[in-house]
C-alpha cells in the first residue's frame, strides 16, 4: 500500500496543477478542503494531505491558518521566463497580415490604453530642448525649406553618429554612415543592396513584425533561429543553419530584442560575427534599443567583433528621443555607397529640418544625462508591469525579464489565444500584440507583447487588471 502511495498523491496535486495552470483556480482562491478532494478523489485524507504538502513545497499553494489552503499569489520573481520554439521556416505566411492590419489600426486609436506600440512614451522625450533648437535653425536657416540635403546627409549629424557608435565598442568614419528615414529603412534599404528577389535571410524568432512584413514585400525567404528569453540568439541554431542553407543576409537584433528584449552576450555576439562572416555573409544588425540598456554600461555592437566589414548597424532616434522625426541611419565601411544610391533612387532623401535640429541636440550636450532619466524610468516601468503580470494574470503565465527596451514577451497559459485575446482586449479599449505577428510561421499562438515605455499610471494598472481577468476566463474554456 505504501509503495502505491507516492503515485496516488501525485494524482491528487496534478488534478490541483492543472486547474491553476488552466486558471480554474486563480491566486488567492481557496482549493478544495482536504475532506473534500478526498472524497472527489476518492483517496485518504492522508494522500491529501501528503498531495497538499508537496504543493505547498513547490510554491504552488500555501496553508493559512484556520482557514484551509489557497492557491499563492504569484511574485515578479516567481514567474519563470517564456519558452523558445525552436523551428525552422522558409517565407512570412499570410496569416499574420490579416491581423496586423487591425494591428495597424489600433496604433491609430486614440480611446485605446496603448500597450500595443513599442516605444518611449513621448512625455520622456526631450521635447521642449528641441523646439528650442527648432526655433534657433529656423533663425538660422530661414530657406530650410528649399535645402535638399541629398544621401548620405548632412555632415555634422553623421560626425555625431559617428562619435556615439563609438560607445559601443566600434569606432565609425563619419564618410561611412548613411542618414535615413528610420531603423526600418535603413534595413530595407541594406536588403535590397545585399538581396536579390528568392534569396533566404537569417531572422530571429521571434522577431519585429515590420521586418517580416519587409522581407515578404521583398519577395524574400526567411529562415529562423531562435532568440531565447533571458539569453539572446542562439549560436549553435545559427551553426546548425550555415552549415545548411544558403544566406544571402541576416537581420539581427542582440541588443533587447523586440519582442524577447533579451541582450545576446558579447562572446555569442563574437561568435556569430565569426560564424557568418567565414561564410561571406552580411550581417544587418538592428540596434534601435542599443541606448535603452537597464544595465551601467550600453551594450556592445556587433560592428565591434566585425574584421571582415560585414556589419551593417542600423538605428534611428525614435526610441529615444523623437519618435515623430524619422530620422535614422545605415553605417557600413563596405556597403555605404550602395544604401546612399539605394536611399537617393527609392526616396531621394530625408528632412532637412530635423536633420539640422539634431545635430545641434548631439553637439549641445546632455544627451547622456537625458539618456540616464530614461533609462531609469523605463528599468522602473519594466518591474511594475512585471509585477502586475504576476499580480493578475493566471498561474502558467510567463513572462520575459527585458535587460532593456520598451517591450515585455509574455506566455499565457497554453489553452489561451493571443490573438482572440488582442481581440477581445481591443473591444474594451486595450491594445496589445499577438505573439503571431512576430514569426514568419505564424508560431506564439499563445504569446502577446506589452509596452512598458509608458509611465506607471492607475490607467496602465486597471488595464492590466483587466487583462488578467480577460486570460483568465478563457484559460477556463
């Protein structure tokens, strides 16, 4: 009888397992009395007992006095970090097109609680310092408006971007860099420099949904590795892809991922520098959220590791200082000439004005000081929602601990719908974004990205709140 004992009480905490993972039973809620799962069970009370034990051992469920035993309320530390999915893909599916097209339009709503964009919230931003050079260029360069400052841009903002690359661990010549109209232009221009229509890229997964979009319109390919919450891109997935696929380029994101907002170590970012560049293969490094580190230091560069010159950075100052100027750049000792021809024949140029603007903000000083504010604030902002998550949503949830950025990856329980959820959440006024978008298979059924670039407020809580709940009823169906 003995011997049989361990697997009937493991039977009885399963059955309690499971009702919390599908969120039957949420944190605080009481659990049946020992008398009771005894008879639903039909086991001794001494099995419950033995059963409710062990759940109490492994945090699941607590005791409190004279009063029975309840399901514990999760902590920030408690929930573990999302999985990865290791697959394979070829070319985006269509599926995700259809729902970001509503995607698009909820970016655009203004009755919606805005956890869907993946930005900092523009109250951060160093506005009224830049009105204030506005007014100085306007004085400056009155006929601003007939300058047509052709690629690769103005020179003095290159210099600038040029001086700040440098902290990331890779000295740049400003003749190498190519101002552009933001992060996403810049890698598409790369693309079509370095791509031909057939051709495979190298993507995350997940990874930013606007890239697949791209890659798509390209008539490109993909092939995915994948980008592990907690630990960045995986290096031996990118082994196992060279040694079997033709790339003919790889789009990058080792600095916080979007949506995993996982930094990849500097000896994998060397590693994989190293991998690719012996197979000839251009790396397009996204590094938007390179300034957005929680950490003391900003994060190195995958140029820093580049011999070969095959590193081509990419960023723009719309996560950290002006989302509405849409300027942002391509810098590359071996390709510059081509992305400025790419530039000039797809667009022929960018703004002249917030061209000028920036470059007196870069050389004015207390771009770091500012930068210090930011970071602070958004590192605050990470751990509330954080906390919140774990507050409200349902045991099984998971949720990514972002070493930077403005975005959280979440995992809900398996039985939940992320894009039904987006749905539902965006009927009462709550944006958010399916973890389908971020993968050309259409993968992360059960996974949604939340800003956490906005200030903490008791609006962001009570939409978070209701969040929770929203999962928490379909996690029962």
């Amino acid at each position: 009888m003995s011997s049989q004992a361990p697997l009937l009480y493991e039977r009885v905490a399963r059955l309690v397992e499971t009702q919390i993972s599908m969120g039957a039973l949420r944190a605080n809620d009481r659990i049946p009395s020992v008398r009771s799962m005894s008879r639903t069970a039909k086991v001794s009370v001494s099995t419950v007992v033995q059963a409710y034990v062990h759940l109490e051992n492994i945090g699941l469920i607590e005791a409190r006095p004279q009063s029975g035993f309840y399901v514990r309320a999760p902590s920030a530390q408690s929930l573990p970090q999302p999985r990865p999915k290791f697959t394979r893909s070829k070319r985006p599916v269509s599926v995700a097109t259809e729902v970001l097209d509503t995607c698009r339009e909820a970016l655009t709503r203004k009755d919606v609680v805005p956890l869907n964009g993946a930005f900092t919230s523009p109250t951060l931003y160093p506005n009224q310092r830049l009105n204030n050079l506005m007014r100085e260029v306007l004085r400056d360069h009155p006929m601003n408006a007939g300058e047509c400052l052709l690629p690769p841009g103005l020179e003095e903002l290159r210099r600038q971007i040029a001086k700040r690359m440098a902290l990331g661990g890779a000295p740049v010549d400003p003749s190498h860099v190519v101002i552009t109209g933001g992060t996403m232009d810049a890698i598409t221009l790369s693309l079509q420099v370095l791509c031909r229509p057939g051709d495979t890229v190298l993507v995350e997964s997940p990874t930013y949904f606007g890239l697949l979009q791209a890659i798509e319109h390209l008539s490109l390919r993909v092939v995915e590795v994948p980008n592990v919450p907690g630990h960045g891109i995986d290096v031996e997935g990118i082994r196992s892809i060279a040694r079997t696929a033709k790339i003919a380029a790889a789009v990058l994101m080792p600095n916080f991922n979007n949506p995993t907002g996982s930094l990849t170590s500097d000896e994998a970012k060397r590693e994989i520098v190293e991998v690719l560049s012996t197979l000839d293969v251009p790396i397009i490094e996204d590094d938007i959220y390179g300034d957005l580190h929680y950490g003391s230091s900003r994060p190195t560069s995958l140029r820093a590791f580049d011999e070969a010159g095959l590193v081509i950075s990419c960023g723009s100052v719309s996560k950290t200082i002006a989302l509405g100027y849409r300027i942002g750049w391509a810098v590359s000792p071996q390709f510059h000439a081509e992305i400025a021809r790419a530039k000039f024949f797809s667009s022929v140029a960018c703004p002249t004005l917030q061209q000028l603007v920036l470059a007196r903000y870069y050389a004015s000083g207390g771009y770091d000081r500012y930068l210090r504010k930011v970071r602070s604030a958004l590192a605050a902002n990470s751990q509330q929602f954080i906390e919140a998550i774990a507050r409200y949503f349902p045991n099984g949830t998971r949720a990514a601990r972002a070493a930077g950025g403005v975005v959280l990856w979440i995992e809900l329980p398996q039985n939940v719908d992320g894009t039904e959820l987006f749905r539902t959440a965006l009927a009462s006024r709550i944006g958010i974004a399916p973890g389908i978008v971020f993968s050309a298979k259409a993968d992360y059924r059960n996974f949604i990205r939340v800003s956490c670039g906005l200030p903490w407020t008791t609006t962001l809580e009570r939409a978070l709140e209701k969040l929770g709940k929203l999962v928490t009823e379909m996690a029962k169906h």
